[in-house]
C-alpha cells in the first residue's frame, strides 16, 4: 500500500495537490483537495470514470465530476426550506430553483491528511463551511475519508456536523465509463420505485413503479436500451437525470461492461442517476461528450415541495454518509 501526494497550484492562498492512493495490485485512485475529488480510478492503468485533461483543469469551471457536491446536491424548489412558520430561501441560480448549493463544496479547498498501513491507504479531507455560506445557516465541518484496500474497493464516507439548524444532502459525483461510454453499460439497480420529473428537474408526480417502465433496472439492463427509448420522461431530461429509490438490498448498484465490474453500496436512500446529458466536447471538458458515463449519486431523494424534513440536521446532529465502490 502506498501514500503520495503532488503540490500542482494554488487557489485563495491555498495549496491545490493531487493525492495518490495505491494498493499491493498496482491499483490507484487519484484524489483532489480541490473539492474533496475522485479524479481518477486506475485498474490496470485503465480508468474506470470520467476525468479531465488536467487536475488544474477542475478549478478552472465547474463540472462536478467526481466532487463532493453540497452542501446540497440536486435542486431545491424555489430554493425555499419551510420549518415550522418560518421559509428559509436560498440564492435562485437555476431559474426560479436553487442547485448544487450554489458556490458549493466541490469549489472549496479542503485540507488533508493521509494515512497508510498494511491494509489499506487513505486519504481524510476537512472543511469548515461557516454560517451563511450561499446563504445556509450554521458553521459546518465536513470530513471526507476515502480508502483503497487490496480487493479492489474504494470506500468513500462523508460526515458532517453543524452548530446549527440547517439543511443537507450532499453527494459524490463521479462519473462512471468503467473505460467505455454509459451508452456499453449495463447497469442493475436494487430500486422498485424512481421519481418521475418536470421540465426544471424536480420531481412532480411523487414515487412512480419501474414495473413494465424503461426505469426497470431490477435484472439488469443495458443503459442504451433506456436512452434510445421514445420514452417522454427520457426524451424530456435527454438521457436519464432521475431519482431511484433503494429498496434496501445490496449492492445497491452494479455496473458491467465486457471488461470491467463495478459494485456499489451505500446507506443512502435513494441514488439519482444522470448519464452526462449536457457534455458536448466543448470548454474544458472537451474531452468529454454526451452520454459518455453516468453518475450514481448516493443521496436523498429531492423533494417536491419546500418541507425538508428529511434533510434537515439539528444542531449537532452528526451526518454519516456511507458509499463503498468495488472494481474487477
């Protein structure tokens, strides 16, 4: 097992490094405190998701592949968060909508510490969010911990705590190709149930079957079958950018393509797929097109309305956040 890390710019005084995590195999994954990143999963010098041309590319515009997205990740309608009498709003920066927590967590600098031993490397990264930061209430440490061990898993776990109450729902957002496009993949997802939405993204019609649906990836199903279906869901998003909730079995998730496998489970209650919609080739991700991988966002569901109960944190109440990805 080994630890290292590279020093390639700085940003607001502080110093941008691109961390390695190796095991006894030869696999590695590359990290950035630039936004607590997954920038790359190396098997056999393969890589198994999406990543820029550079790591000073990631700081240069905002693409959110691999980074720890918060401190909400997804849209909140009208960005309004409703706690008994009061309506908390947030910056609207997605039309009438607030999304991805505004200058979010995945544009932040984080500090770091690694760690290694026979078992398994690893990398923590902290950050202090303060008081009315885009506009969310309560000082905030986040910590993100990610672990590569000698079975090929890669652990990523996300706790936080705030000072007061406030509203969370953060998520990791890699991008997965297994080193193919979405488009090879199959895809077997433990969800019985998926969250049709509107033109703005956000769920309307509330929790909807995947039975007789395109959204059925209980046995597993090439992605292409759904993408080039008439379907008006599909057709509306471009692709998939939809909720599906978790039924409680694991893994939550498998990825398959000829070569490669990839495994995921989390304590999450739902995962919100979206397949790279927008990529075109084009700005600094230009080495990436549309439907080129897909995100499997371990997360909470968005939620219709303004009544965030299920996100909400009371004031220093601990959040944990569990993923676990496994590579062959």
């Amino acid at each position: 097992m080994k630890t290292s890390f590279v020093k390639y710019g700085v940003k607001d005084g502080q110093d941008l490094c691109e961390i390695s995590l190796e095991n006894d195999h030869g696999m590695q994954v590359k990290l950035l405190n630039y936004g607590a990143t997954l920038e790359k999963v190396l098997l056999n010098s393969e890589n198994m998701i999406l990543s820029l041309n550079s790591p000073e590319d990631y700081s240069k515009e905002r693409n959110f592949l691999g980074g720890t997205v918060g401190r909400i990740c997804g849209r909140v309608h009208l960005g309004q968060w409703k706690h008994g009498n009061h309506i908390f709003q947030l910056p609207k920066n997605d039309g009438e909508n607030h999304i991805h927590g505004g200058i979010g967590t995945d544009m932040k600098v984080w500090n770091f510490k690694l760690k290694n031993s026979n078992q398994e490397s690893q990398a923590d990264l902290f950050l202090f969010d303060s008081d009315g930061d885009n506009g969310y209430p309560g000082n905030m440490k986040l910590h993100v911990t990610y672990k590569l061990d000698n079975e090929n898993n890669v652990s990523y776990k996300l706790e936080a705590v705030s000072d007061q109450l406030t509203i969370f729902n953060p998520a990791n957002h890699t991008y997965f190709n297994l080193g193919e496009r979405a488009t090879d993949l199959q895809l077997q997802l433990a969800a019985d149930y998926y969250l049709p939405v509107g033109k703005d993204g956000l769920p309307n019609q509330g929790m909807q079957s995947v039975e007789n649906t395109v959204f059925d990836f209980r046995k597993g199903k090439r992605i292409a079958e759904t993408l080039n279906s008439d379907n008006s869901q599909i057709k509306l998003r471009n692709g998939l950018d939809h909720p599906f909730i978790l039924n409680g079995m694991q893994p939550a998730a498998v990825l398959t393509s000829d070569k490669h496998k990839m495994v995921m489970t989390t304590n999450a209650p739902a995962i919100v797929t979206y397949t790279a919609n927008h990529f075109n080739h084009t700005g600094i991700a230009n080495n990436i097109g549309q439907y080129d991988g897909i995100t499997l966002e371990a997360q909470c569901p968005p939620a219709e309305g303004i009544n965030l109960g299920e996100i909400t944190l009371l004031p220093y109440e601990k959040f944990e956040r569990k993923i676990n990805w496994n590579f062959s």
